[in-house]
C-alpha cells in the first residue's frame, strides 16, 4: 500500500508540473512559428521553426523597455529592503509600543485599490515633472512593496533567537554592528525571497506603467499589450516577447531557488 501510494503521488505530481509547464512550453513553441501558422485552428504542430519573430521584437526596440524593467525592479528591491530591514527589525527583536497598529497601519495601505489613488499620484508626478520618468517609477514600486516586504521581514526576524542578540550586546556590540554582523547573515535565505518577491511585483506590474508613462519610462508588461491592436494579435511575435520577458524571472528564480525555498520555509518548523 505504502509503495502504491508512492506511486500515485509521484504520477499526480508529475501530472501537476506537466500542467504547470505546458503554457510556458506553448507560448515557446509558438514563438518560433510564422504568424500564419501560429494563428492556425485547429494548432498544427509539425511547422517550420526559426528566430525570425525574436529579431522583429528587437526591431521594435524591446531592448529600451526591458532596461527600464530592469532599472525600476532592481532600484525599487534594493530600496524596499534598506527600508524593510531596519523597520522590521524595530517591530521584532527591538519592538516597540503598539507594534499591532504599526502593522495594521502598513498594511492598510495595500487596502486601496491602485485605481483609487492614480488620480492623486497622477496629478503628483505631473506638478513635479516626474510623469515618464524611470526614477519616479521605482519610487512608486518600492512604496507598493514596502508594507509587504515589512511584513515578511518582520516575521523572519521573530525567528532569530534573542541570546544571539544579547550575547552580541553584552560583547559590545552597537546597534549597527549587531544588526549588519550578526542578524542579518542568519537571515539570507529571507532577505533573498523577499528580494524576489519584490523584484517580480515591479517586474509584471502593468496598470501603473500604462497610465504614468508614454515612451521614456515604459516598462516591458505595457509593450507587450501593444502587439494587440485593431489589425488582429499577432500571436508568434507575442509569444516571442513575452519568452524574453519571463526569462529575467525565471533566472533570478533559478539562481535563489535555495535561499528562496529556506526563506520561505523559515518559521514552519518551530
């Protein structure tokens, strides 16, 4: 019974990742096609392959949009965690008075909907010259993930022993050196899956990019939609651009899967 039920989780699983892979395979598989047959029903699936869609892609200048991706991703994770970290270390291992309505108060600002508050950030950015602006856009990103990188943050600090912090404070260590020497390497693996989590919040974020930016600042998720107009969707060059618009996330992905599994697993075992 025991090696049944081996097998049949094993099959269910394999099933389950099939699942999960098949749109990815897909849209790979149609990017190089020719729109002809990638627009064909019912799919044929012996067609001439080549990277033709991937160099109209470039020629559209998919290169630019994926710069400002890359700019507003990295510069927002790096200042939603110099903002996260020492915020969460003050409401966990140096908590301070009423640090459920600090919490509350933090993530109350993921209760309004974007929608709501675009009009106000709109007319911000646009009386301070910062509409279109690459560096506006990382700011907005960091301030969206902020409440829960804190969050997070918050939690695996509550993980780290306090006689670690207060063996490090009875040697003489200060503030700072307690924070960057001691707690902080025990807590690579969250740092790394909140630095993730973030960086794929700014990287797929869409309804901010579309309605603050034109040109300049215009991240990958809006050109992508742009391939959809009144002439039809062009489903080979689509596929082909959004393969090189999940690649950046699958590879930071792949590269954390470690640190991101530890981190995520931090504090399920007591």
């Amino acid at each position: 019974m025991r090696k049944t039920r081996g097998i049949l989780i094993t099959a269910m699983t394999w099933v389950l990742v099939l699942m999960f892979f098949f749109p990815i395979g897909w849209m790979v598989f149609t990017s190089l096609k020719s729109e002809g047959d990638a627009a064909l029903i019912p799919p044929r699936f012996i067609a001439d392959l080549s990277f033709d869609q991937y160099a109209i892609v470039f020629e559209r200048g998919m290169g630019a949009y994926l710069l400002n991706s890359l700019t507003a991703s990295v510069g927002s994770t790096i200042l939603v965690l110099l903002l996260a970290i020492p915020a969460a270390y003050g409401l966990s291992i140096r908590p301070i008075k009423k640090v459920k309505d600090v919490l509350f108060f933090f993530i109350s600002t993921r209760f309004l909907p974007a929608a709501a508050s675009i009009l106000p950030v709109f007319f911000i950015l646009k009386s301070v010259g910062a509409l279109d602006n690459i560096t506006a856009m990382t700011f907005l990103y960091a301030a969206m993930n902020l409440p829960i990188a804190v969050w997070m943050m918050r939690s695996f600090f509550n993980e780290v022993p306090l006689e670690i912090v207060e063996a490090a404070q009875i040697d003489g260590a200060n503030l700072r050196t307690e924070l960057v020497r001691v707690v902080l390497p025990i807590l690579l693996p969250g740092i790394a899956a909140v630095a993730l989590i973030c960086f794929i919040f700014s990287w797929n974020e869409y309804f901010l990019a579309t309605l603050l930016t034109t040109f300049q600042a215009r991240t990958t998720p809006p050109f992508l939609a742009s391939f959809v107009d009144g002439r039809g969707q062009f489903l080979a060059v689509l596929s082909a651009a959004a393969t090189i618009a999940v690649l950046p996330v699958i590879i930071a992905g792949w590269a954390a899967q470690k640190q991101l599994v530890r981190g995520l697993a931090m504090g399920a075992v007591k």
